[in-house]
C-alpha cells in the first residue's frame, strides 16, 4: 500500500513540477511551496496515521484520518505558539553582576 501511494504522490510532484517549470521563474517558488506541502501532507500524514487501523475505502474511515491529522495538526500549532510564548517571556539580557 505504501507503495503505490508513495508513487502517486511521486506522479503528482513531478506533474506539478513540469508543469510550473513550463511557467516563468517567478512562479518557480510557487512551485516549490506546492511540491513541499505535497510532500509535507504526506509525509506527516504516514507517521500520524502509522499503526492506526482505519478502513481507508469508507467514507468514515476517510474522515476518521482526516479528524486524527488536522487534530495532530492543530495540537502542533498549539506546542509551536506555547513554545513562542515562552522564549518571548525569557530574560535575554542576561545575569548582570
């Protein structure tokens, strides 16, 4: 299974890439933000669905994964602000004797 999806992403990627490399070098970046959110998706998606059994041919085993990973995803952007907050809130100026 692993497999086959690894090769659609592959297509997808290089599909994507042909087709905005036809395209002027201003829409190059375009193109690099795309690929990496496509490899991003997937490759966070395999490590938080990995070991979880869910019947994938459903539709609410569908939108079981998807609730599992945008909430993974979410309690992500949690631990990013919580950190932010903290190395805000940090004395950076250093002990002063």
């Amino acid at each position: 299974m692993i497999g086959a999806t690894l090769l659609v992403v592959g297509i997808l990627v290089i599909a994507v890439w042909v087709i905005l490399e036809a395209k002027r070098f201003k829409h190059r970046v375009v193109g690099f933000l795309v690929i990496g959110g496509i490899l991003f998706f997937y490759v966070t998606g395999y490590f938080v669905l990995k070991g979880v059994n869910l019947d994938y041919g459903s539709i609410s085993g569908l939108v079981e994964a998807t609730k599992l990973y945008f909430g993974w995803l979410f309690s992500v952007g949690e631990n990013f602000m919580e950190i932010t907050g903290n190395v805000i809130n940090m004395d950076w100026k250093g002990n002063k004797n």
